[in-house]
C-alpha cells in the first residue's frame, strides 16, 4: 500500500500493539465488571429496530 491508496480510503488506519496482549487474560476492573454482568441480568440488551432500504 503506498500514500496515494491511503490518501483515496475513507477507512482509518489502526495499528494495534502486540504488547497489549499481555492483558487478554486479566480482568482489569472486577467491580465493575460484576456490576455490568448484573445489570445485564436485569435489563438485558437493548432491542434494535433494522429499517428496510427501499
């Protein structure tokens, strides 16, 4: 890919390091995490209403 192919995109170019990786197995903020699952529990996910394209 060369600057003229990244300059015609309109998608973001996003690197991602490889050290964060590190963190894949840690549970980072436990209390809120339980607070989320709990909420989930009782609320749930929103629905999503899909509009039909014409």
């Amino acid at each position: 890919m060369n600057i003229k192919d990244i300059k015609t995109k309109k998608n973001p170019i996003v690197l991602i390091d490889k050290h964060l990786d590190f963190f894949n197995d840690k549970v980072l903020f436990p209390k809120k995490l339980e607070k989320a699952n709990e909420m989930l529990k009782k609320i749930g996910l929103p629905k999503i209403a899909v509009a039909s394209s014409k």
